[in-house]
C-alpha cells in the first residue's frame, strides 16, 4: 500500500504507524511510517504547548524520538495495529495545554512482523463536552449514579467514602483510592479508600510522611504527559521500576499486578490521583473510561467543596490573629442559648487587650498588629482545643466546652503569669463558670462585668497606660 498517498487524501493531522509484533504476543518499536502535510508540520512547525523532541520529521522514526513514552498510546497503537480494533478517545494530555480529538484505524499489512494503523487528531484549547461520548452507555450511568451522590449531600466526608466504594465496586478491583496532594507544604493525604471485602474506610496515614510525597512526585513522570497511568502486566511494571524504584518495591510488597492511576485537576491545578489497583485486565478500557469520566466529575465536586469551605473559612475567621471572629462567635452563642449542650457546664473568659491604643500612637499600627497576634497566640497556647473569639477590636472571648471551674479559675491565672513573656501583652481579664451551656448569656455578662473591673484596677496602678 502506497501509505504517503492515501493519508495525503486525509484532511486532518493523519499519520501510518507500524508496531512491531514480538513472539511472545508483545509489541516491540512502535514508528511513525510517514504523516500528511499537517501532521508533518504540526512536528516541524508545533503551535504553543506543543513542542517536540526533534522538529525534523523523519519517515519510520520511533515516536519516541519525538515524545516521552506514553504507555496509553502505545496501547492504543497496540490494539489497532495488532488486534484491529478501531478506537477513538477524546482526552487533556497532561503535557499539552489542548484537548485532542483522536482516531485510529487498523490497516491490512503484508508483513506478518508489523501491524499498521492511521492515527488521526483534531486539537482545541477548549473542551467540546459532546465529543465526551465515547463512553459507553453501561459506564456512564454508573459514573452518574454514584457520583450524583455529591450533588448536594450534608456529609462530604461520608459521601466520598461512598463514591470510591461504588468506583472499585464498578472496577472490580481490589483497592480504590482518592488522595489529595499539597504541593506547598509536601503532605499527601488519603481522602477515602475503599478495600475488597472491607468496604471503605480511611487508611494510610503514613502517606502523609515525606517518604511517600516523593513517591507520589514521580507520578507526573510516569504518566508521562498522558491523562492517565495504566499497568497492566510486568512489563509495563518494568517502566515503574526505571522511573520510581521506591514506589515499584512498595507496589511490589503490596501484591499490586495491575494499577490504573488518574489525576485529578481542576482549573489547571492538581489537586490529588485517584487509583484502582488488581482490576480485570480484560476490561481495562472500560476501567479507564469510568476513572477517566469519574475524574471529570470529581475534581469539579472536590474543588467546589474546598473552594465552599474556604468561604467558610474566611467568613468565620479573623484574618489578624487566625481565632474565630466577632460573627461566628454571635452565631456560637445564639445556637448554645436555644440549644444548649447537653447540659454540660461551660466556661467563659474576656480578656480584653491593655495598652492597644498607646501602642498604635506611639510605635504605629503594624506595632498594634503584632500586639494584637501575640495576645491571640497567648490565649492559643492556654486555651489549646478550646474556642477562642476575637470579639472586638482590642477584646477576646474564649469559650470552654465541659469545663471544671478549678481548671478554668488556674488558666485564668496563667494568662497573668505568660503575659510577661509577651512584648507589652497585658489583659484585664473576666470568666465565669456556669452548670448549662443554654446560661451562656447571663455567664457573658458576668465575665464581661468582671474584665471591666479588672481594666479598672489595671488603669488606676497604671494611669500613663490610659488613652486619652
């Protein structure tokens, strides 16, 4: 067959690839024979984001001379040339900043050494959510109903836990996990997990420690710039064992034969991978089809969940001193005086900041800052686990859940005694101790009234600390 003449009838990129047939079954080189005109220039001449490893286009180089090795390509290239299958996907590589739109297409070979396919791509930098229906109806219904679960649900926690159960359930493998990643601070931490025959459960704390976050940096490499990671016999194990020696030993030591690993992005960022790991090899597309559609619904859920508590993160806190601000600790004090907590006692402390004012005239407002932090850093350190409110500007109120009126009354004496290790940190300082949580505003007033007196005397020993 005169390949050069019939991809050049072929509008889009279009190129013939051969591969290579070993004796045990396996494939062997995988090469580009020859390209049309497009496909040719988008090598020679790539747009943004598309830069090869040579630009010179050469008839049956190895692919590898121009990208990274793909292991979900080579499958592809695999099934077509070898097996005959016609397939087509529509996916985000993770090297490329475009959506690709690709087909390949088995060809007749006279050489019983090599099998040939065309493979064709349509590039955008937009994603056409209607060329997302490569998925078969069986997988996109289980995809829907479980991941419709999130729409909505109370317990996020819950109802991830829920999802990964039903994804590895759907995948028939023994293990499924969704881990989220912080690049920042280099922490790792295990989401949900789901184990044959033990549900889902959250496991694996150890992924938190610095060992296992360079595991899980070396992933990116391994997936190679594709969309996704995909392991299915000891050979593709073999490139595991190049790349990330550590983590091979580790799949190893875990009976781990067969892994399929997905990141999850959202807005262009990574936020973690979800993995399954000993699935039926026989049905590994339609395991990448449901990780790959169940990644796309994930990763918009966990990013509107986060993005949702960060809103509620910056709407109860005091963005100064990091406690809790005037807002939350009104709406803490109505649901305790309707409530109640179980009628078990609670403790209440204001403590209100001496000498703010003096400071903020004398040494400036970021001196006022710095005073008003280390005062919040005094109560922390006293009123560990407790609930701590900056009330107002210069006042904080500390709200002890359970409290023994002995604890509270040697806490409230340790606020003295610590303040000495602060630069200008003195309180006037009032608590009150009562026996019902639902008393919680007749125990304000009486912690408040006793901080005021206590200013008083403060201000009567130290007159020049009193602002005018």
């Amino acid at each position: 067959m005169d390949y050069q003449k019939f991809v050049d009838c072929i509008a889009p990129m279009t190129c013939v690839l051969s591969v290579e047939k070993l004796p045990d079954g396996g494939y062997g080189k995988i090469r580009i024979v020859t390209g049309n005109k497009a496909y040719i220039n988008s090598i020679e001449n790539p747009i943004g984001g598309m830069e090869m490893k040579t630009s010179k286009f050469i008839p049956n180089s190895n692919y590898l001379d121009y990208l990274p090795r793909d292991l979900n390509f080579e499958d592809f290239c695999y099934r077509s040339a070898i097996l005959k299958q016609p397939l087509h996907t529509y996916v985000h590589p993770e090297r490329f900043d475009f959506w690709f739109n690709m087909f390949m297409m088995p060809l007749e070979s006279d050489d019983e050494n090599f099998g040939y396919c065309t493979y064709t791509q349509e590039i955008s930098h937009e994603v056409n959510v209607s060329k997302m229906t490569q998925f078969s109806y069986e997988t996109a219904s289980d995809v829907l109903n479980t991941c419709i679960k999130l729409r909505g649900t109370d317990d996020f926690d819950n109802t991830i836990h829920e999802v990964i159960s039903d994804v590895r359930q759907i995948c028939k493998a023994r293990t499924c996990c969704l881990l989220q990643v912080n690049f920042n601070n280099r922490r790792c931490d295990v989401l949900a997990f789901s184990f044959e025959g033990e549900g889902s459960r959250r496991p694996l704390n150890h992924w938190s420690d610095d060992e296992h976050f360079e595991i899980v940096r070396t992933w990116s490499d391994l997936i190679g710039g594709s969309n996704c990671l995909i392991l299915k016999n000891e050979k593709d194990m073999e490139v595991v064992a190049e790349k990330s020696p550590v983590w091979y030993e580790s799949l190893h030591k875990a009976q781990v034969t067969s892994l399929v690993l997905f990141p999850l992005k959202a807005r262009g960022e990574l936020m973690g991978y979800i993995w399954a790991s000993n699935f039926e090899i026989e049905n590994a597309i339609r395991i990448k089809e449901t990780l790959e559609l169940t990644t796309f619904f994930l990763a918009s859920e966990i990013a509107s969940y986060q993005m949702f508590d960060r809103l509620k993160i910056l709407s109860s806190m005091d963005m100064l001193t990091g406690v809790y601000n005037r807002n939350e600790m009104n709406n803490r004090v109505d649901h305790l005086s309707e409530e109640g907590n179980g009628g078990k006692p609670i403790g209440i402390v204001f403590a209100d900041l001496n000498g703010l004012k003096i400071v903020n005239d004398s040494e400036g407002h970021l001196a006022g800052d710095l005073l008003l932090k280390n005062a919040a850093l005094l109560l922390q350190n006293i009123f560990m686990g407790n609930e701590i409110y900056r009330a107002g500007g210069d006042e904080f109120m500390v709200l002890i859940e359970d409290s023994d009126p002995k604890v509270l009354e040697w806490q409230v004496e340790r606020i003295k005694k610590q303040s000495e290790a602060y630069h200008n940190v003195n309180f006037a300082v009032g608590f009150c101790w009562e026996k019902d949580g639902k008393d919680i505003r007749n125990a304000l007033k009486i912690a408040d009234k006793r901080m005021y007196e206590d200013k008083k005397r403060y201000y009567e020993l130290h007159p020049e600390r009193k602002a005018h």
